[in-house]
C-alpha cells in the first residue's frame, strides 16, 4: 500500500503538461522511486511514444498518455478517468501545464490559473478522495520563483503564477485537510533552461527588460526540479513551499500574527 508520510513507491500521479520539460524531469525521478503508474496528460502528442518508453526504462511502473487541453474540462475530466480506469487508484496530482505568452494574456490566465482551479478542484473533491490509496493524497503545483517575487518583464504571467500560490494557500487550510485528507506542496523553480525560457523572445516579452532584471539569477538545469519535487514529497507539510533556484530549500511565510505583534501600533 501507497503510504504518502514514508515515500513515494506504489502510487499513482497524474501530471499536466506532462511532455514538458520539466515534467519529464518529474516523471523520471518519480519512476526511479517505484511508482506504480503515471499519467502524462498534455495538449501536445510530439514524441509521446518514444517519451514513455524511455520513462518505462526508469521504473517498473506502467506510463500512459492521454491527449489533453486542460482549457477543455471535458478533456480535463477524461484524463483523471483514463487514469482511474486504467490503474484504480490516484494518490498524487500535479498541476504543470502552463504557458508564457504576455501578448497573448486572457488565454495565458485561462491556462495557468482557471485552468488550474479547475484542476485542483477536480483533483481534490472528486478523484483523489475515492481513488487515493492511503491516508493522505497529495496535490503539486508547479509555480514559479515570480509567485514570491514578480518580474516586471512578466507582469502577467507572474500574476497568474500569484494566484495559483494563492489557491494553495487556500486549499491547503486545516478546513479543507479535514475534510479531504489532501496536502498541497508548491513548488517554485527559478529560471530553469526549457522550451518555455527559450522561446520567450516570441511570447510578447521585452528580452532588455527581462535581461536586466534577470541578469545574475542562476539558469538552472530543469533537473534540479526533479530533484526538488522528491525533497517535497518526502519532507514537505502540507502548505509548504519550495524554491528550486539552483539550490532546494522551504519559503517560509511569517505568521501574520506574530507579524502585528512585534510591530509597534501606530
Ligand atoms: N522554465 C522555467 O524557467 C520555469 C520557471 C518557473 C516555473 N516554470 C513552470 O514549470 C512548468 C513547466 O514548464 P516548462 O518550463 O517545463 O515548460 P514546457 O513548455 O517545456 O512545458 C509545458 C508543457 O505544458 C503543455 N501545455 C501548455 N498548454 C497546455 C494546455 N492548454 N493543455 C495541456 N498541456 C499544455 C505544453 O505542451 C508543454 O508540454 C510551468 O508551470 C511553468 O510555468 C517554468
């Protein structure tokens, strides 16, 4: 049996946005842990086969794809049921897919924030709670380092990115843990060197802007995220979030609380 608390093998993830760059990074490492199946669900088909059968060599666990525009709910639905059909179960979710496209901002939200509600809510009432094979499933969101602190270059995109925090922190209120026995991780990576960095220069962003407030931050190997979503799965409370900048660590959010108590009233 999938326990969440003493690791990851035996369960079963479904990942949007599952061809992408750092995705794959996920997949593999999550397959080296001995899951028991993953679903990649993504709008893109290029290399799909070619992708699961070098995932297969990382793991005994089954690897499918379903064709996926998470801006369709029905498509959106059908790869949770493919997923529950196939294997049974589900234990983690992970919310990946977006885009970075600043000229092209209403469907740039739909994708990387309602899109994300949509997911997270499907995950979290419907699927996770029957199909989940132990105490506690788990909900990811792969934001980004822009949620904590945004660039101007992407005032859209890292407003997108605040509001999927924001829904993390929602969700991942005591209230809802009671009810749905769910724990949400964020994670943060910084500038991470994949097709979404590389085509920037299309996606209505001004590249002398961007470069000079981005100057001295660190481009990371997408592995790092690999390697930064097993420190989360493994050490992470719900609610928590990781940066993966390079280094790995946990952003701690002060108390707002505490916060009003060591400030002087005016
Ligand atoms: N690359 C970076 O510097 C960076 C930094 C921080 C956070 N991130 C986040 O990491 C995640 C993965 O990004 P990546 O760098 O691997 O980019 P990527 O472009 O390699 O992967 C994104 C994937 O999402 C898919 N996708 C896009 N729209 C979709 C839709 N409507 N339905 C289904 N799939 C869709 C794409 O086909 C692609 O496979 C994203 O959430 C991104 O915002 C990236």
């Amino acid at each position: 049996m999938y326990t969440s608390n003493s690791g990851i093998a035996g369960a079963v993830v479904l990942i949007t946005g599952g061809l992408g760059a750092i995705s794959l990074t996920y997949a593999k490492q999550l397959m080296s842990h001995g899951i028991k199946g993953l679903v990649l669900a993504d709008k893109n088909i290029k290399n799909s086969k070619n992708i699961i059968m070098e995932l297969e060599n990382h793991g005994t666990g089954d690897v499918i794809f379903v064709r996926t525009d998470i801006n369709i709910k029905d498509q959106l639905e059908n790869a949770f049921e493919v997923a529950v059909k196939k294997f049974n179960q589900l234990d983690i979710f992970i919310n990946n897919a977006a885009i970075l496209n600043e000229s092209q901002w209403i469907k740039m939200i739909q994708t990387n924030f309602t899109a994300a509600i949509t997911s997270n809510y499907l995950a979290l009432k419907k699927y996770l709670p029957k199909y989940r094979n132990s105490e506690e499933a788990t909900i990811i969101n792969t934001v980004c380092i822009s949620s904590l602190i945004p660039f101007k270059s992407c005032a859209i995109y890292s407003t997108t990115k605040s509001g999927v925090l924001g829904l993390h922190k929602a969700l991942s209120n005591p209230y809802w843990y009671k009810l749905y026995r769910c724990r949400f991780l964020a994670l943060c990576p910084g500038l991470t060197q994949t097709p979404m960095l590389q085509q920037m220069g299309s996606k209505g962003i001004d590249l002398d802007l961007f470069d000079e407030e981005c100057y001295d931050y660190p481009i990371q190997d997408p592995e790092r995220c690999g390697d930064c979503l097993i420190e989360a799965l493994k050490k992470g409370k719900n609610g928590s979030i990781w940066v993966c900048d390079d280094k790995i660590y946990e952003w701690i959010i002060p108390d707002r609380f505490e916060v009003g108590k060591s400030t002087k009233a005016k």
